[in-house]
C-alpha cells in the first residue's frame, strides 16, 4: 500500500528492521549491502542526534565518564586539540530539526520512513548505543510511543518491526584503534576512488585513549545483548570478520533471516568501500598490546 508520507509520495512499510551497533563495527559496510540490493530499505544512521543538544556527538563526547586522568591531559592538550580537528564537527552544527526541517518528533519519524523504505514496502534503519537510550526517550515524548516500555519503543514508531540486526566486532582492540583514528580525522570512510588524504603523519597514539573506547565499545555491545535478553528479542548477529570474508553471503544471509521477501533472488553488489586499517593502524595494535601486558604486571605505562 502506498500513501502520502510527509508530502512525497512513499511505500507504507509492511516490514522494518533495526541494526543495532557500536562506531566501527561494520555497521557503514552492512547497510551498503543492505541498500544494494535494493529490496532491502535503505538503512542509515537517521537519528544520531543527543537529547541535550539534539546535535549529533562531538569527538570529545566519546570520553564521557571517563576517570582516567591521562584522557583528561590529552583532551587539554591544546596540540592535541589542533590535531583532534574540532573544525571537523563545529559547535553551531544544525540539529535534528533544522537538519530534516521538522519540529517535532513524529515528523522526523515519517520523514525516515518516506527516506528509507524501498518500493517493496522494507524499512531499515540504524541506531548506536550510545544514542540508544536517547532516541528511546525522545520517542517516548511522543504520541506514538508514550507511555511505552523501552522494549516497545521500536515497535511503537518503526512500522512493522520484524527483527533486530546485530553487528560487532571480536577484535574490540582493533575497533577502538579504528574509533581512534576517526576521531582525529573525522573521516568514517573512504571509496575505492577516494583520494587517500591523511596518512597518520599527524595522527597521535594514545593508549589511554584507545583504552577507554574499547571499555566503552565493550560495555555497549554488553548493553545491546542486555537489551535483547530482557526485550525476548532474537536478533540476527552478523560479526565484522565474517562479513568481510563472505560479504555476498552474509547479506544474503541477513535478507533471508530478517524476512524479506527475494522471489528473483538477492543481487549484491561489491563494496565501494575500502578498508582503512593500514600499516599504523597495526603498528597502534601491537604497542596497544605491549602496553597492556605491562600495566597487567603491573608496570608503567
């Protein structure tokens, strides 16, 4: 069925799907995959913005909570500042209202669905931990979610839900080093014919930092798991290294665990994306090791 969804005219979603994530778990590669093969929504990261500000995170909102006093020498260091790039993500950055030109919640919500479903009537979409609890209380202030649960939130505004999918990482170390390196660049992907740009020369190894983002990455995919357990939700997992080795059929996999229907069968089609990791990037990994085996023994950094 089709009507009109905030003055276009979009498929009323007859089947929608969430990806659960933490930054750098693959989750930009899935919904390529994803929005590939055309049958399958056109997943995004609609609705990254904090409560507070109703602007998406700052590079130095992923050190929140943090008690580690070597952080907060790094995020003082004003050379360290310079290299962070706060230019890269400005402090009068719009908001969600002024980004999708609504005022209200539901808004917004209709917006998302008329963007992200296919003719076939598939909405997906994705959503971070860390904005997770966020989005739920924004979305319970609204008509179509108040006074529900937070398990029956997504159910509440995503119409149709079907499933939750999962996706993490097994090499947290690796991601956080990843996270790392974004965070300083603010750049969070890059195209077979993009222009490779940053090489690391100014890029700073941190083990405090790096530290903190994996303990971070690892609480959140420990809340996601919390959340399905206490929700009886049976997400589809889907685990970086696997997609990476078998992209084609892990996106098959995920199309048909999640629902969609595929009479003509599923076309994937080949990443544009390219891996970032490179020689630092292991380089970052081995000190990272070196220096945890000793504060285990308890010596210095």
């Amino acid at each position: 069925m089709r009507e009109r969804l905030d003055g276009r005219w979009g498929a009323r979603p007859v089947l929608s799907y969430m990806i659960c994530a933490t930054p750098r778990s693959g989750s930009t590669l899935l919904c390529e995959g994803l929005r590939g093969t055309g049958i399958a929504g056109r997943p995004e990261e609609h609705f990254q913005m904090l409560q507070e500000t109703g602007r998406p995170r700052r590079p130095g909102d992923y050190f929140q909570r943090s008690n580690d006093p070597d952080v907060w020498v790094l995020l003082d260091d004003p050379g360290f500042r310079d290299v962070f790039g706060e230019e890269r993500r400005p402090a009068n950055e719009p908001t969600w209202m002024e980004v999708w030109g609504v005022s209200r919640f539901e808004e917004l919500l209709d917006r998302v669905v008329a963007e992200a479903t296919t003719p076939n009537g598939v909405f997906g979409t994705k959503i971070m931990w860390a904005y997770f609890r966020d989005f739920v209380r924004l979305a319970r202030r609204s008509r179509r979610a108040h006074g529900a649960s937070p398990c029956e939130v997504p159910g509440a505004v995503f119409p149709n839900l079907r499933r939750y999918v999962w996706i993490r990482r097994r090499d947290t170390v690796r991601q956080a080093v990843s996270l790392w390196r974004a965070l300083q660049t603010w750049r969070w992907r890059q195209d077979a014919d993009d222009d490779p740009g940053e090489r690391g020369e100014r890029l700073r190894f941190s083990f405090a930092a790096i530290d903190h983002l994996r303990l971070r990455i690892d609480e959140h995919n420990a809340a996601w798991q919390r959340f399905f357990r206490r929700c009886g939700a049976d997400p589809v997992e889907v685990v970086y290294e696997d997609l990476v080795r078998d992209y084609e059929g892990t996106i098959v996999r995920v199309v048909d665990e999640v629902g969609i229907p595929a009479p003509e069968g599923v076309r994937v089609l080949r990443p544009r994306m390219k891996r970032q990791s490179d020689g630092l990037s292991e380089e970052w990994v081995r000190r990272y090791a070196e220096i945890r085996g000793a504060v285990s023994a308890g010596g210095e950094r």
